[in-house]
C-alpha cells in the first residue's frame, strides 16, 4: 500500500510537471492546453497503452506454433500467479530484453526480442517472463505507461520550447534563457521522477517473480546475461521514455545512461536475489 501511495504521489508529480511548463510557456492558456494534454494522455494510455508500446517497437503477436516454448511458460506462470495468461509478442530485434504492458492483468501483455530468446536458456528464460508477470500480478504496468507517456510529452514540450527560444516571436525571444534552462531542467525532472517510480517497483518485481518460481537462481543468471548483453547492443529504436518498462535499461550502453538508469544495478539486484531464502 505504501508504494502504491508513494506511485501516485509520483505521478501527480508528472503530471505536475506537465502543467508547470505550459503554464510558464504560455501563462493561463498555456496551462489549459497542458492539462488538456495530460488528460487525454492518461485516458489514451489507460485504453490504448499496450497497443501504442506494441506499435513503438514493431512488436508482433508471437506465433503458438514458432514460439511454442514461451507460449508453454506463460501459462505456466499465469497457473502459479493466478492470472489470466497474458499476450505474447516478439520485438523485431537482437537486443536482448523483456516488457510488460496493458491496463489490468485481463488485458496484459508480455513482449519478448529475439535477441533475449537466443541469449537464455529456458530456466533463465521463465525466470524473466516471472519477473513480467509480477510487474501484471503487482499492478505495475499502467503505471509504467502512463508513467512513460508523460514523461514522452514533457521532452517534447521541451523540444517546442527550446525551439521557441531561438525561432519564436519577440516575447519568446526576449526570454531565451528562461525557456533554454525549462527545456533542460523539465525532462531530467521528469526521469528523475521516473527513476523513483521504476527502481522501487523492480526490487519487488525481482523479488515477487523468484516467489513465483521458488527459485531466485534463473533470474539471478538472466539478469547478469541481460546486463552484459545490453551494453553490448543497446536498443537502437524505442525512446529514453520508456526504458523503465523494460526489465534492464535498453538504453545502458553509454556511461551516462548507467548514471541516470531507471534500474538499480544488476549487481545489486542480483545480490538480492541471491539472499532470498526459500
């Protein structure tokens, strides 16, 4: 209950900072259109959030047939955890990694790469997909989403002010600076706000899925795999808004990224794990 209270405090902080832009861009009109925005954006994701993660990545439902082993260990898990199985797609890329998304555990979905189901075995494999479903049994992925498309709109309200900085009418002009340091300082509060969101809610979600298996062990592997492998082949589609969906940091390559991850580390992540007692 605690994290779910502190969850929402984050995102009214969001939301917050949505509106604080379009109030100092363009005052009282500026404010209307932000909250406009935010809650067509909160309504969009609560209906649409998984189709519009789905589209973002070129995501493709995965076929019985040809992926007979993932299909196999979701229902599996769906079984152990009590939920409805969820959707299974495959990511179009050898970028090795896993998502959840959808609005209730009803309508959830899971989504693979190909590059995750050449790097794991099997048991390290389920091991990820339990870590999925717990983000679904503990009610995470709206959050993540709505979470994600906020932070999306505060950058690109960011972008249209540093672009009315240098290109807009004599009043934006005359304020260059002002609208320079909100184009930089909205979007780092803004994954600041997504860091806090994301970190507290992997611990558990590592924690929920080793349960759900009985065995902290698969997951403690995949992820040091998923960690090497990431660095080494970073995403290269998606955007920075979404990272925190994810169960690594797809973006991890650069040392800049690790600084500002939405993760905590897998070293201490997998220490965790590995201190579970059964």
């Amino acid at each position: 209950m605690i994290n779910q209270i502190k969850t929402t405090i984050l995102l009214a902080g969001l939301t917050g900072i949505l509106l604080a832009i379009g109030f100092f861009v363009s005052g009282i009109a500026g404010l209307t259109i932000a909250l406009f925005i935010a809650l067509l954006l909160n309504f969009l994701t609560y209906w649409y959030s998984d189709k519009i993660v789905l589209f973002m990545y070129k995501a493709k439902p995965a076929s019985e047939t040809k992926y007979s082993q993932l299909h196999e260990a979701l229902r599996e898990l769906a079984t152990r955890s009590g939920l409805p199985k969820p959707k299974a797609y495959i990511v179009p890329s050898e970028h090795p990694n896993a998502l959840a998304t959808g609005r209730n555990p009803k309508h959830a979905t899971i989504a693979v790469t190909e590059g995750i189901l050449k790097l794991l075995d099997e048991d390290e494999l389920k091991g990820v997909l339990a870590h999925e479903m717990a983000h679904i049994k503990n009610k995470d992925i709206l959050i993540s989403t709505i979470a994600a498309t906020i932070a999306g709109a505060i950058s690109y309200i960011a972008i249209i002010a540093r672009f009315g900085a240098f290109f807009g009418g004599r009043e934006e002009r005359g304020n260059v600076f002002y609208l320079i340091a909100l184009s930089i300082l909205a979007p780092l509060i803004a994954l600041i706000v997504r860091m806090a969101i994301s970190r507290s809610r992997e611990y558990l979600a590592d924690e929920t899925g080793a349960k759900m298996l009985k065995n902290p062990n698969p997951l403690a592997r995949a992820l040091a795999k998923l960690d090497a492998g990431t660095k080494q082949n970073p995403l290269k589609i998606g955007t920075e808004a979404t990272s925190h969906m994810f169960i690594v940091n797809p973006f991890s390559g650069s040392a800049l990224a690790t600084l500002f991850s939405t993760h905590p580390s897998a070293s201490k992540r997998i220490g965790k794990l590995l201190s579970m007692k059964f």
